[in-house]
C-alpha cells in the first residue's frame, strides 16, 4: 500500500484489513507453481497478482495519511489589523 510501518504505524489497522479482506464475489485465489499467490476471476478469467480489493485500500489509506498531514501543518493566519 505504500505505508511506511513507523511513520504510519497508526494507519496499520487498514494495511491488516487490505491483508484480511475477504474476496469480492467471482473472485478465487490461486498459487503458481513457484507457490506465489495470484488472485482470477471465475467469470472474466481475469487474473492477477495484488488482491482484487487493494486499490480500494490503497485510496483509503491515501485519505487517512492526507488528512492526517492536513492536521500537522502548520495553519497560516492573516495578521490581525489595528482598530
């Protein structure tokens, strides 16, 4: 997901849910000979080797890791005027 596991150890909670996930409907997991898990589509015969649902994590993760910057920088404020 593109997380680093210091700077981002309290957005791990949606790495784990990525690695949990169950399948979406028609998908299967399958492993290659070299034992490498892949992830098919029953109905398509799509396959591929990230888990159908990590892009999805992956947009999560970006939300959360943005606001959480927004919150840390610095606010910019006008000066106040004199009355």
């Amino acid at each position: 997901l593109g997380m680093d596991p210091v700077g981002d150890f309290d957005l791990l909670w949606i790495a784990e849910q990525c690695f949990t996930a169950p399948l979406p409907f028609d998908w299967d997991s399958r492993v290659d000979p070299n034992g490498v898990t892949y992830y098919c589509n029953l109905t398509s015969g799509h396959s591929m080797w990230t888990h159908p649902s990590e892009e999805e994590y992956r947009r999560l993760y970006k939300k959360h890791k943005d606001a959480k910057e927004a919150s840390l920088s610095p606010q910019v404020s006008e000066p106040r005027r004199k009355t």
